[in-house]
C-alpha cells in the first residue's frame, strides 16, 4: 500500500467529490491564497488494488478554487464558454507552448486512457471543455471518442465513481490539451483491482489504431511475474504514473519493465528563450523496484538502483500549476477545477508520443536514446534521499531524463 506524507487531515464537502488522503505542499516557492490546498480524488489503494493519482486545488470548504483561492466556475448556460479570465490552471496554448507541442500533428492516431468505474458524463463534460478553448469537437458520432468496458462493451459500462470519474476528466482534458486531433479510446475497468486493470489495458491494446495508452494509477512496487503481462505491449507506448506522494519507493505500474513511468514537474511561465520554467515537483514519486529490471539505456550508475528505477521522463503535475479541467463533483454535476498529480504527467507524456508515431519496440527506450532532446529538470525536491529525491543534471528520481521538448526523444 503507499504511504502518504503526514499532513492534517481535514474534512472536506461533498461538493469536491470522493478524496483520500493529502498530498505534500508543491513547493515552497509556489504562492497560492490562504486556505487552498491539494486532495486526491481516489482514496488510499488496498492491497492488489491501485488508486488514481488525480489531484485538485479546493478550499477548507471543499469546493473548487484555482491557486489564488478563487472559485472556479461551473459551464455557463446553452453551452456558451465562460469567461477565460475565470478559469484557473494551465490551457492547451499553455501546455502545447511549454513543450513545443503548438502546430504539431497526430493524423488522427489514438491514445487509450485506462481507468476504473465509470464515468456517464464523460462525453458531454470533455464536449464543455474542447468548446471553452476552441478545439475540435471530439464526440462518439464523429468517431473521436470511444468508451467502453474492459470487456469491450459500449453499452454495459460500470457503475460510477465520482473520484475515478474525476481521473477520467482530467485523462480526456490532458489528452485534448496536448493533441487536439488524436482520437480517444476510454476503456473502463469494473473496479480497481489490478486484474481488472490488467484486463482494460488488455482490451485498450486491442483497438485499432491505439498507439498509446495512459495509465494514471498505482499501488505498491510489484513484480512483472504477478501483473507485468497486462503492460507488456511492444509496438504501443503505455505510460504510467509514479505517484503524488514524493520519495516512498517504487509503485506499480510505473515500476514495470514495460512502461514509461512519468514523474511530475511545477511549471511557470518565465522571461527565458523557452518562454517556461520547471523544477521538481515535491509530490512526485520515485524509487527503485525489488523486483523488475530496468528498462534497456537505464544507466545503474546514474540511478543507484539494481534494478528498475523512476522515473523515465516527466511532465507538469504540481496541481497549484496544474490544468484547468472540467471535472465531476458528483454524479451529476461538474465544474472547473484545478487538477495535477502525476495523474496529469501520464497521459501528456502518452499523447507525446502519439504526435511522435515512433513507438516501435518498447517505446519506453527511446528517451534514454537521445536524452538531449528533452528539457533536463535540474532543481527541485521530493524528499530527503540522496539518490532518488533531488533534481540534477541528466537522470534523477522525481523527473526522470527530462520533460518533453517537442518530440524527438519519443
């Protein structure tokens, strides 16, 4: 099971929907209004089940608020945008600006997002937000979105879970905000067992045109010989989360062989040639695995780890510098909101490789072959380690080899 930092807990309204357990201050340099701070949208995994790593800014009432503390809107009537100017958190011009994404194309490849529960107004709240920020429409009749069950049902679908539905807002939004024209496939597991899991990417793996496919879940490390076979996919690039509780060692799926584990950055704006500044974000998560080798290019001179270590590359989770999402705040109702956790970092990283088209082989390797043509985070922490928590120059624990700049390293 992970362990999650020791912070106060604190009640929250029904209003910012099911949460767990708290996740670490982003940063001691990042401002935000008195009171505001970060949640998990998925409660604490039992043992041979993940949690989602989803989380988002809320007041000490419990309702959706940006870094400033300012309340974020709900859609506005007859599906009209809100005013931008009201909505906290990154956009797509932010994050296709940031990672030299702008102008980039998939030709309509397809990026799967693999969650549990479901999620009924995942395509009418992913509609909400293309519209806020003029991007394509992305519907089940145009063929842009999938949804279905681990089974590959499009009509028996599991039963709702506001956290997990939560996970699959922020999931769409990522995917639209990196790679406006990709297609979505969103394959719903009937809970978070990681048998249940295994089995929707199993299912995702089999859909045509998915070239990759986002993982934004974990528990503890495990090894390849239990669940590895579920992630074990050459040709298509899955990606997975590291975590949102800081150094605490490895988590699986992140842990595997087989995937791309993503750790998380904050990210800011900043008077540089990039235009855009990043550092380690305190929260993401990273270690070493007892039991999985590396991934091939994985230096242990670098690392410090016998085996597999995280994070592979990274990309913005700090929720106080996170993405504006559309998300539920119950089964009916949804907001605005701020959302981060490597929950974020994951499907960003997957939609990266989408725009590349290069994921022959296991695409988890092909960082480690031109780690020059990403962007190194060398400041910032998540802990205490000496190998494993502080940023640097080339490999480190809570960023990996770096986050993307455009897409030659994918």
């Amino acid at each position: 099971m992970r362990k999650f930092s020791l912070l106060a807990a604190i009640s929250l309204a029904a209003s910012a929907g099911a949460v767990g357990g708290m996740v670490p201050a982003a940063n001691a340099t990042t401002g935000h209004g008195a009171g505001v701070h970060a949640v998990h949208s998925c409660a604490t995994a039992k043992a041979g089940q993940a949690s989602c790593d989803a989380v988002h800014l809320v007041n000490s009432a419990g309702q959706n608020v940006g870094s400033s503390g300012r309340l974020q809107p709900a859609a506005a009537a007859y599906g009209k945008p809100v005013k931008p100017s009201a909505i906290s958190g990154k956009t797509p011009t932010d994050i296709q600006s940031a990672y030299k994404l702008s102008g980039l194309k998939s030709g309509g490849r397809t990026v799967a997002i693999v969650d549990a529960y479901g999620y009924p107004n995942a395509e009418r709240d992913l509609g909400v937000y293309r519209s806020q920020f003029g991007l394509p429409s992305c519907t089940k009749a145009n063929g842009c979105l999938t949804i279905m069950s681990q089974t590959g049902s499009t009509s028996s679908l599991p039963r709702t879970d506001v956290g997990w539905s939560q996970e699959q807002a922020l999931d769409l939004d990522a995917v639209s905000a990196a790679c406006p024209d990709c297609k979505i496939v969103l394959v719903q597991a009937k809970s978070a067992s990681f048998a249940d899991l295994g089995a929707a990417v199993n299912q995702a793996a089999k859909v045509p045109g998915v070239v990759a496919i986002s993982n934004s879940y974990g528990g503890g490390d495990a090894p390849d010989s239990t669940y590895g076979s579920y992630y074990n996919h050459p040709g298509i690039a899955v990606t997975a989360s590291t975590g949102d509780n800081g150094y605490q060692g490895a988590s699986f799926p992140a842990s595997s062989h087989y995937v791309t584990a993503v750790g998380g950055t904050s990210l800011s704006t900043a008077s540089n040639s990039r235009g855009w500044t990043e550092s380690a974000w305190s929260g993401a998560g990273s270690g070493c695995s007892t039991s999985n080798v590396a991934p091939a290019g994985q230096d242990p001179s670098a690392t410090h780890c016998a085996g597999r270590a995280m994070a592979d590359v990274s990309a913005v989770a700090d929720p106080n510098t996170g993405l504006a999402v559309y998300a539920p705040t119950s089964s009916r109702s949804s907001s605005w909101a701020q959302y981060g956790g490597t929950s974020l970092s994951s499907p960003l990283v997957a939609s990266v490789y989408a725009l590349s088209g290069n994921t022959s082989g296991y695409a988890n390797t092909k960082p480690y072959a031109n780690p020059s043509a990403l962007f190194d985070v060398t400041t910032g922490s998540n802990g205490s380690n000496q190998y494993w928590s502080n940023a640097g120059v080339g490999w480190d624990g809570p960023t990996g080899l770096g986050t993307p700049n455009g897409t030659a390293a994918f």
